[in-house]
C-alpha cells in the first residue's frame, strides 16, 4: 500500500509529493487542472489547487477531490519523476 505522506506547493500545478515507501518527486498537475467536470473545475483557480492536503494518504482539495495515491505513484514512477529520499 502506498500513501502521500507529505505535499508542497511549489508554484503554477507543481507539487512536490512524498509517499510512503520513502520516494518523492515533482509533478506537473496541469492536465489534471485541465480536465473538465464539476470537482476538477476549481483547481483550474491556482489559489484554489495551491490549498491541496493529504487526507487518508491521498491529496485531496476542500472540494473533496482527490487522487488515488497509488495510481499517482505509478504515473510520476513511469514519468520517471520519483527519487528515493534519505532516511533521516
């Protein structure tokens, strides 16, 4: 099982995304943005996407959007986005 154990927003529909097996990495969430339909359409406002959070390991948006965080893994893992980070 994977989860989203911390996000940042960097700027635009970046986010930098950690998960729990201790990778993490940038993406780029702007075609996600793009997507039409009723709870994609608030996070086309970048004040809107910036105010994402992590609920039940997943990112998620006050609307209630969320993202199935072990699908997102596999896309920024395929993308070649993701990087082991150092135990501390």
């Amino acid at each position: 099982m994977i989860d989203v154990v911390s996000v940042k927003h960097l700027r635009g529909y970046k986010l930098r995304v950690g998960f729990s097996d201790g990778s993490a990495g940038v993406h780029d969430f702007s075609s996600t943005a793009a997507r039409d339909g009723e709870m994609v359409r608030p996070l086309k406002d970048p004040a809107f996407f910036a105010r994402v959070f992590i609920e039940l390991g997943a990112l998620t948006w006050p609307n209630g959007f969320d993202l199935d965080p072990i699908a997102l893994h596999e896309r920024m893992a395929k993308a070649g986005e993701l990087t082991q980070v150092a135990a501390e």
